[in-house]
C-alpha cells in the first residue's frame, strides 16, 4: 500500500472516532460522565474496525483522490448508512453496554458523512496543489481547448484542466451529440453544440487543440469525429479507452493521440465475470508463452481474479522479466512465480507439475510469424504441434482440470505451415480428450489479428510510415478480422469457463478489414495524404499468406453459446493414436526433408492444409524418389509409404495430382 493510502486510512480513522466522540459530547451536553467514557473506550475500536472494514470492503481506499464528485459523495454516504444501521442494530439489541447510545450512533453518521467528506477535500486540494507547484519550466499561458464529450469523462477532464495548471490546457467549449445538453454549461463550460458545428467560421472559438472525451463511443462515430478535426488542421487527441480507465491502467488526463484502435475499436464486451471467477479464484493457473502480446494480457486479466498462484511460463527471459515486473507493480507480485521452461524441455516440464500442480493452463505458446515458419517449418512442428502434444500429456498425467489452446483463423483451410501447425495442435488437443478420457477437460479457442500485437500489420506500417513511406501492402484486396488484445483474451476467458471439454470456440471477429484501407487510414492519422506525402505499395502475396481469412472449414458446425461473441464448433476428430504418430512422424522427418518436401508431409497429416500448388507438386517426385524403391517400399523399412501416415487419401484433395506410390 502506498504511503498516500495509508495516509487517507490513517485520516480516516481519525475522522472517525472524532465523529463518535463528538456524537458522546452531544449526547451528554458535553459532560460525558466517567461511566459513558468507559463505554466508548470499549466499543469505539469494534465500531471504528468495522466502518473501517466495509470501506474498504466497497472501495473506498481505492479511489482517485485527485477527484470528488457527487457519485463520490453518494457511495460514501450509502457505506456509513448501512455501517450505521448495523451499529443501531447491535445498540438496540444489546444496549448501551456494549454499543453506542442509539441518539450517539445517529449523531455520529451524521458527523461521519462531514467528516469523511472534508478528508476527501482535503487530499484532493493537497494532491492538487501539488501538481501545480510541480518543479519544471516557467508556467506558459493555457492553451484553448475543446472537449468533445460532456458526459462523466469529459466532465472530469474539464475538471483536471481547471485543478491543475501543469498540464497547460483550459477547457473553453463542450461539444456533444446530446441535444438536451446543448446551452447548458459543465463544469461552468459551455455545451456550444455538436461537433460538427466546429466547421462553422462564425463560431470563433479560438481553438488550439480539441480533446475527444468519448471512450464508449462508437468506432463509425470516432472516425466522422476525426475526419472533422483533419479538415479544420487542428492538433487533437484523446483520452484512454475505457478498459484503461475502468481497470485503472491510465487517468483521465493522460491523453494521447487517435490512433487505429479508436477507428477500428469494436464495441466493449461484456462478461459473465462469475463464471471465470468461479473458474480462477484460489486455483493455480499456468500460462504458457506469458511474456508475448496474447500471453501477457492473459496474466494481467487473471490475476485480476485472485488466482492462489498464477504460473509465467516463458523461454525468453527478458519478456519473462518485463510482464514480471508490470504485475508486480500492479500489485499482483505475491502470487506470480515466473519459471523460465521451454515446453519441448520433458523433463523441465514434469519438475514444474510436479512441484506447482497446475490446475489451469492456458497454452499460448507458439511460433506464429507466418513467412519465417515457411522457411523452417521443421521448427513450427516441433514448438507448435510436438509442445502442445507434450504439454497436453503431461497435464493428463497430473491431472490438470482443464487445458486451453490458443489458436488461430489462420488453422482453418490453412495455405501456411503455421496454420497447419496450429490445426495440428487442435488435432492433438480434440483427440486427446475424446480418446483418453480422465480429469482434464481440453479445449481450444481460435480467433483472429490481434491490434497491436508484435510482428502485427499495424507497428510495421506505423514504422513505415516514420521512416517516410512507402507502406508496403502485399494486395490491394487482402483482407483481415482484427480484434482488440483485450477483447481477445476477455473472451477466451470467457470460452475456458464455459467449456465442458473437446470444444473449438471460435470468436465473433466482426466485419473484416481491408488492408489497404487500414493502410490509408494510418497516414492520414500520422498527418500525411496518402499516395501524395506517403507511398503506398503492392509487394504480392507472401509465401503461405491468404488474401482473406475463414470462419470454420467443411466438416464443423457451428453452434452457439451462452456468450453471444462465441461459436462452438463441432467435427469429429482422429484417433488419438493416430494424430500422435503424425507429430512424432513428422519430427523424425525434419532433419531429413528439405523445406517443401517437409510440407509434403504435413498436408499428409493435415489433409485441410493447401499449400502453394506448383511448390506443393514439384516436392513429390523427390519425395517418391528420396523413400520409395523400384519395388514401391519404403526404403528406410520396407512399409508401403501409406501404412503409417495414410498418405494416400490427403492427394484425393489436390487436383492434378495422384497418391504417391
């Protein structure tokens, strides 16, 4: 805790026993007798404990202190009501002999409500006070800004602007959708109209930069709202999303500049936060590949449900390190154990279960950059199928209650190694539990792009672009679903809760995005025309790349769930036995097999897998030639080439194409 709210629970304290003892004076017109004063030695540390206990119970202690509104004024006036009703209760029934007076436990709700009230005043007028004689340059003169959005955010944002002098803005405009508000005034700031009207010349605001204080708006509503302020050449901003505020990851005044998630922003998800509760709370949960984009955000979301111990599981011990160190500073140091593993690493992996015990993991380990697996798609079978395989056993081995996979849209009708890959590890996952029934529950959950991550489109083209162009799109009409990092990993959250086990979930990813459009939109946020100050151009396809991506393949069907943002798919999986020869098959060729011969052999074990067809074609005379004698066996131990992998009905799907053998 920090000293700043060991001080507003100290100032508390004090604030309240000030309130009961002065409740005493009341009663007693201020001539407490000796017998009244030994009274209230006796019950003030229960009744002061236990105000103490239901504000922090409500979140009282948590507060930003730098605000007092009246939604604040309310919750801390419900809290002493209902502490208050309590204590009448046990004076009422006990007497006076072991609680307050009943005449002192009203007077004293009264004083507490003043007296809390004036703390709260007074923390809020020193941390004030204190922003404003913040070392630094001379002060300069406020810049005149607009705030669109005059609702609870941009009420406080005005709010900051006026309180604290060091971030150099006044609010002089409100601009909002909300008629109802418009002539009226916030914060003594006038509401002038939509803002749209700030294209209107007559207005003469004398603007120098507009704030957009808007964070539950609408991506459609964001982008008319920057097309706007383009087309008057102001500077503008915005403040931190919603998730960022509600999870206190950022402050209201903590602005920074529109960028491609408020343009492609989806609607904010909700969760039926009971259910991971129920699933996280006092357990032990795993997360594998912790330290990357979708790992990392797996960590912070769950140890916001007070798992017992929460296991960072990373071979990179400097991304160990850094997703180690935000959860310590968000307060969650006391139950991470981070543990530098490579899950193809047997032996390190046992010692892990064995002296941890998982009961959840989430499995987001893998290799997932789609041009590097094409080139070495030895290396993606060994860490994407051959880790999750074993990963997966050794879970059932120790009997993990329950093993989420995360996938990818690239393993439906995958064109890529890594795709194929990941259809491997569903494979491996779907089979296991169908085949080796026992404690674990397995699942898998797919999804879509994710903004932001690492290696993604949207930091390529943002570098791009600060390196002056060209942005490099491979097709003008590849397309992609996109979804927001939080969103994502909210609602395998979501998935992992309300599996039963065998499932592939499949998120709702919305409409998807062109590329090029993306693209577009980016420079013009970075303050450049497209096609003008920056370049845009068509590289091609990449080896392995799709120009869209798919929902599900032939052969699943989909259901819904309980969650309208999730699909169950439903197929009928292979033999466990017969998935895991594939993966041990196909490890045992990697060191044998050139690249694309190597494919060969993994569109044997996942017949859905389309490589690139003249590659795909080339590498199969080779492949006869390299295993397969005059007599039609297997040179390296006399099998026909079909006996084990199956070889023969994969090539029904490839046209022009006959079985080898």
């Amino acid at each position: 805790m920090s000293f700043t709210r060991i001080s507003l629970v100290l100032s508390y304290a004090a604030a309240l026993v000030g309130s009961l003892w002065l409740g005493y004076q009341l009663r007693f017109d201020f001539a407490v007798p000796q017998e009244a004063e030994r009274t209230f030695l006796l019950v003030f540390a229960w009744v002061i404990g236990f105000k103490l206990f239901c504000l922090w119970r409500f979140r009282q202690f948590e507060v930003l202190l730098g605000y007092l509104s009246l939604p604040d004024f309310s919750r801390l006036f419900w809290v002493l009501l209902a502490t208050s009703l309590v204590v009448f209760g046990v004076s009422t029934q006990l007497g006076s002999d072991y609680a307050p007076p009943r005449s002192v436990v009203l007077a004293d709700f009264s004083f507490s409500i003043i007296a809390l009230a004036a703390v709260r005043l007074a923390f809020r007028q020193a941390r004030n006070r204190g922003a404003n004689r913040a070392p630094g340059p001379p002060r300069q003169r406020a810049r005149r800004a607009g705030i669109i959005g005059a609702g609870l955010v941009g009420t406080a944002l005005a709010q900051e602007f006026a309180s604290r002098r060091d971030l150099g803005l006044q609010a002089v405009a409100f601009f909002d959708d909300d008629r109802m508000k418009w002539g009226k005034r916030v914060q003594n700031v006038p509401v002038v109209g939509a803002p749209e009207i700030l294209l209107n010349d007559k207005m003469n605001l004398e603007l120098e930069e507009v704030i957009i204080a808007m964070p539950s708006a609408t991506a459609r509503r964001v982008a008319e709202i920057v097309e706007t302020l383009q087309r008057l050449q102001i500077k503008f901003s915005t403040v931190p999303s919603i998730y960022e505020l509600t999870t206190g990851q950022a402050k209201v005044s903590q602005l920074r500049s529109v960028d491609i998630h408020d343009l492609l922003g989806r609607e904010q998800v909700r969760l039926a936060t009971d259910d991971i509760q129920h699933l996280l709370r006092e357990r032990v949960v795993m997360v594998t590949g912790a330290g990357g984009s979708i790992g990392s955000e797996l960590c912070r979301q769950i140890a916001g449900f007070s798992p017992r111990r929460l296991l960072l599981v990373e071979q990179s011990e400097v991304q160990l390190f850094q997703i180690e160190q935000d959860l310590i500073h968000s307060g969650c140091g006391k139950v991470i154990v981070p543990l530098v593993a490579n899950i193809l690493d047997q032996p390190r992996l046992d010692s892990i279960f064995q002296h941890h015990h998982p009961e959840v993991i989430f499995h987001a380990a893998a290799h997932k950059h789609v041009p590097m697996m094409e080139t070495q798609p030895g290396e993606a079978v060994k860490n994407n199928a051959l880790g999750t395989l074993r990963l997966a056993e050794t879970s059932l081995r120790h009997q993990t209650d329950r093993f989420v996979l995360i996938s990818s849209d690239k393993a439906i009708n995958p064109t890529s190694v890594m795709g194929a890959t990941k259809r491997l590890a569903e494979m491996c996952v779907q089979s296991l539990h169908v085949s080796q029934p026992g404690a674990t529950r397995f699942m898998a959950v797919r999804f879509g792009n994710v903004l932001g991550s690492s290696g993604s489109v949207v930091p390529i083209f943002s570098k791009q672009i600060a390196a002056g162009g060209p942005v490099k799109v491979t097709h003008p009409e590849v397309t992609r679903y996109f979804m927001t990092i939080p969103e994502a990993v909210g609602l395998v959250l979501q998935s992992a809760a309300q599996g039963s086990g065998g499932e592939i979930f499949t998120l709702d990813m919305g409409k998807p995005v062109k590329i090029l459009d993306l693209a577009r939109q980016l420079i013009e946020l970075s303050g450049f025309t497209p096609d003008q100050d920056i370049r845009i151009e068509f590289t091609g396809l990449r080896p392995g790349e799709k120009l869209f991506e798919e929902l599900s393949y032939r052969g699943e069907r989909i259901t819904g769930t309980r969650h309208p943002k999730i699909m169950r798919l439903l197929c009928e999986p292979l033999p466990y036995e017969q998935v895991r020869a594939f993966v041990l098959e196909l490890v045992e060729q990697i060191d044998q097999l050139r690249p694309d011969e190597f494919k060969w052999f993994l569109k044997c074990a996942v017949p859905e897998y389309q490589p690139q067809l003249r590659e795909f074609a080339a590498s199969v005379p080779r492949q006869r030639e390299a295993h397969v004698g005059s007599e039609g066996k297997d040179k390296r131990n006399g099998r026909p080439p079909s006996s084990k992998l199956g070889f023969e009905e994969p090539f029904h799907h490839v046209a022009g194409l006959d079985a080898p053998g």
